[in-house]
C-alpha cells in the first residue's frame, strides 16, 4: 500500500513543484508514491468559459489531458514506476524548459521525442489520441473530488490511502522546491494538519511566482 496518493495534471506549475518536493522526500525517506490523475480540462469542462480565459488556455488543458493519457498507458503496461517517469519528462519539459507551445503545435511528436530522451518507448506517445484512457482520468479526478470535496485545484494529496488515517488536501501550494531538512520538515507539518482529525482548510490566496529549480 502506498504511503501517498498524489494526484497531477501535468500542465499545472504548482502540481510540478509540489510533486518535486515529494520526489524529494521520497529519496530521502523512502516513500511509497502512487501517480494517479486529476484532469484540469475536465475539472472545469462545466464550469470554465475557455472564450473569456487567455487566448491557448483550452489548448494548453487539452494537452495535459493527452500527457496523462500517455501516463496511463504508460501505467497499464509498466506499472506506477513508469507513470512517475512520464510525469517527470512531461513536467521538465513544459515548466522547467517553458515548451508548452511545442505540445500544443505537435503533442505526439514532442511527446515522442521527450520519452526518447527519458529511455522510454517513443510509441507510447501516440496514447495522446487514445480517448478510450479517458474513463480511468475522469474516474481519478471523481476520486479526488470525493475524498477533499468540490472546488479545489492541482494537485491533491491523499495521505495513508486505505488507511486508519487516510487524509486527503489540495496542497500544498508552494512556490519553491524544499529541500533535504527542509522537504522533510513541511512533509511532516502537512502531514501532521492533514491527518489532524476535524481539519478542513488552511489558505491564504497570495503567491510568489513559481520556482522550478
């Protein structure tokens, strides 16, 4: 059993530096992380108006859809291990090198090339037009929403799932990438609020600019 649920969209900048926070204390701890889906396009499908949004914004969501279908192949045929790959090469690409354009122009071939470089099957990017993975992300997105309630974002974590004190939260939202003592030190606040019986939310809506390195 894992020790977390993590739950990611791959176009989201917060989504990223959170899970790279938690790559963090896993090579420091040992964690057991299970990559699951939570899909922005269809989070808001019923309640975003893309015509009023910056022009791209229906793409761009479009293309992290299509990246977590590639994910989900690549968990169908190589387990939760290879998901967290997929995860990385996507997420370095689009937020680390700023190529969110390069997805939206040619999503199967840039995706081709990005698990070429990971050491991945190349062919697993033609799963960006396979909509037959779409129930599996629709269903995770479901599960999340079920377990923290509607009206939250990317990413969301589920401490102990299928645990005596299985806990879930959107967050944390962090500009930065903790590291060594300090990765450590936030995972076991989060935690410790998260797995606080009868917590339900701590928010501030102010935020510095995002931080990939």
């Amino acid at each position: 059993m894992a020790d977390l649920d993590f739950f990611f969209d791959p176009v989201c900048p917060w989504a990223w530096i959170t899970s790279r926070w938690v790559a963090e204390v896993q090579s420091l701890r040992n964690y057991d992380v299970s990559w699951k889906f939570i899909s922005l396009k269809f989070l808001n499908e019923d309640k975003m108006d893309y015509s009023k949004m910056p022009a791209g914004y229906a793409d761009v969501h479009a293309s992290g859809t299509k990246g977590l279908r590639v994910a989900a192949h690549a968990r169908a045929v190589s387990g939760n291990e290879a998901v967290g790959k997929v995860y990385t090469a996507l997420g370095t690409s689009m937020h680390n090198r700023q190529e969110r354009e390069l997805f939206v122009a040619d999503t199967e071939g840039h995706v081709a090339s990005l698990l070429n470089a990971a050491g991945l099957p190349t062919e697993w990017a033609k799963a960006v037009h396979d909509e037959s993975f779409d129930a599996l992300i629709r269903e995770e997105t479901q599960l999340c929403l079920e377990r923290t309630g509607k009206d939250v974002g990317t990413p969301i974590l589920t401490f102990h799932p299928g645990g005596a004190k299985e806990a879930s939260f959107f967050g944390p939202v962090i500009a930065n990438i903790p590291r060594g003592d300090e990765a450590l030190k936030l995972w076991d606040a989060v935690e410790t609020v998260a797995t606080t019986s009868g917590m339900a939310e701590l928010k501030r809506s102010l935020r510095a600019r995002p931080n990939f390195d």
